[in-house]
C-alpha cells in the first residue's frame, strides 16, 4: 500500500531482520511501521533497538489487539502513534504522513 503511494518502502518478515535491513538501507529511514504482537521480537522491542541506532527515529504501531496490556503498557503510554487493525490504504498513508509530519521525537 505505501509504495503505491509513492513511498520506498523496506520489508522484513521479523524483528531481526528488520534490525539488519535498517542497519544495511543505503538511503535513510524516515520511519518504521512494526506490528506490536510479532514472533520473536515485539514491535516495540524492535523499536528500541532501532532508536539506539537512529535516536528520534518515528515509529508507527499497528496492532489488531489495541487493548491489551502490551499495547497500553509499550505504546499508548509512552505517547507512541498507533493504526488499530483492521485498517484503509486511505487511512495507513493518512497516518504515516501524520507521524512524518509531527515532530521529532526526543
């Protein structure tokens, strides 16, 4: 969906491959999008991760499961941006241009 909208887009099928293609993407990365329940590594774990490398990168959260503890506990609280599932392409780039456009994170 965002690469029809115009984005470049990386794909990675789990945490720590998102982690190594963050590490080798010769272009930088203005943004992640990470699913908060995954194998192996969870969304925000991923995140973590990811801001020791690039601080104040943005993240978007997606999660079918918005209120659960995990969600509640490592995103809503932190103040993190979040796209409840089932979701639009409409409302993905709506999102994704919003969490571009906000400002940095400290």
């Amino acid at each position: 969906m965002l690469a029809s909208n115009g984005y470049k887009v990386l794909t990675a099928g789990n945490g720590e491959v998102a982690i190594r293609a963050f590490k080798r993407s010769k272009q930088p990365v203005d943004l992640v999008l990470l699913d908060v329940v995954s194998p192996g590594m969870s969304g925000p774990m991923v995140a973590e991760r990811l801001a020791t490398l690039k601080p104040g990168l943005r993240v978007l959260f997606m999660s079918g499961y918005d209120n659960t503890s995990v969600v509640q506990r490592y995103v809503v609280e932190k103040g993190c941006a979040l796209l409840p599932k089932p979701f639009s392409e409409q409302q993905l780039t709506k999102k994704v241009r919003e969490v571009l456009n906000a400002a940095p994170v400290s």
